[in-house]
C-alpha cells in the first residue's frame, strides 16, 4: 500500500455530462463536461480540499435541458480543458491513480471507462472505486438506493451549494461519506477492473 493510502486519503469524484430531455441528438453522445473532486481524509474525518475541472466537449454539445439542470452553459464548458488533459491532471495533480475514489453511484466510473476508451486516454483512476450510494443504502438498511439530495436529507445533513454540479456534489458526497465513517459504516474500497 502507498504512502496516500496509509494516510487515510481518498478522492471523492462526481461528474456533469452533456444530457438531453430524450435521445442525444444524431451524432452526438454524452461526454464529461464537469468533474468535482473532494479530497478527503478518512483518518481526520475532514473534507481537504474541493477542486474543479471543466471539460470541454468534442463530440456533442450542452444542450438548454442541460445548462438548466446543471448551470453549465456552452460558452463556460467551450473554455475547459480537453478530455484527454482532464485525465492527465486528475492522474498528475489529483493523485487519481494512487487514491482510492468514491462516487455516488456507479455512473461515474461507467462514464470515465466509457469515455477513456472511446478517445483513446489512459483510464486515470487506480481499480479502488467504492461506491457511496450502496454503502449508504446498506449502512441505513434501504431497500431502494437513494438519489444524493435525498441522503443527505435522511443523514440530517444539508445540501451545500447547487445540485448537479460536479464540485458541489463532489462535496456533499464527501460529506456523506464522513457521516458513514463516523459511525463506523464506511467499506473497504473494492478492486474493479478499468
């Protein structure tokens, strides 16, 4: 095990992709136009640091749905970086690839996967993924896996900033995520094949 590991630190990660009230139009797929990152440590029990990365798109466009659900417009998502270089700075400036990750939900492992190999990047994550909705609904004995805002509702924690924005879900997950550790809820990362 690495030095970051030992020291109880953790990525907590949450993307905003290109959407559609229906099918994405002809030719275009849904592609990561925001990621969020919480960094946080476990043995601390504290949030570190909350960063953001906009992504510019390449083969598809943020559509009105889109910039109403998450308040991304094109223009902002236009001034992001490329995909390729968003892995390239989780891997070098986020240790993605020493760190294990959480998201709430599967989606956001599925997208990264997905997306890595379409363009061709190199998969920035490490295989220690954890995810934060099944922990959550196993730890609160759920049958049915709840949507993040309503976690935090169940937690009696409060929704910070805006929903559906990748830094600011990053940040609650984050927060979730302590409230679990806490209580002594929280999983060993699980190994996934990229």
């Amino acid at each position: 095990m690495d030095s970051t590991w030992t020291a109880g630190l953790v990525n907590v990660v949450d993307v905003e992709a290109t959407c559609w009230t229906g099918s994405p139009p002809p030719g275009e797929v849904s592609e990561i136009i925001e990621i969020g990152l919480t960094v946080v440590d476990l043995a601390a029990g504290e949030r570190l640091a909350r960063h953001r990365i906009l992504v510019r798109p390449a083969r598809s466009t943020v559509s009105g749905f889109c910039t109403e659900l998450t308040g991304l417009t094109r223009s902002e998502v236009d001034r992001g970086v490329t995909f390729t270089e968003a892995c390239r700075l989780l891997a070098a400036e986020h240790h993605a690839g020493a760190r294990p990750w959480i998201s709430w939900g599967d989606y956001d492992r599925h997208q990264f996967t997905r997306q890595c190999r379409a363009t061709r990047t190199a998969y920035p994550f490490n295989r220690r993924h954890t995810n934060a909705k099944a922990a959550f609904t196993d730890a609160y004995g759920l049958r049915k896996r709840p949507g993040m805002a309503q976690a935090l509702e169940l937690a009696g924690l409060r929704l910070e900033g805006r929903h559906h924005r990748g830094e600011d879900d990053a940040w609650n997950i984050a927060g979730l995520v302590l409230h679990l550790s806490e209580r002594g809820h929280w999983p060993a990362p699980v190994e996934h094949l990229a």
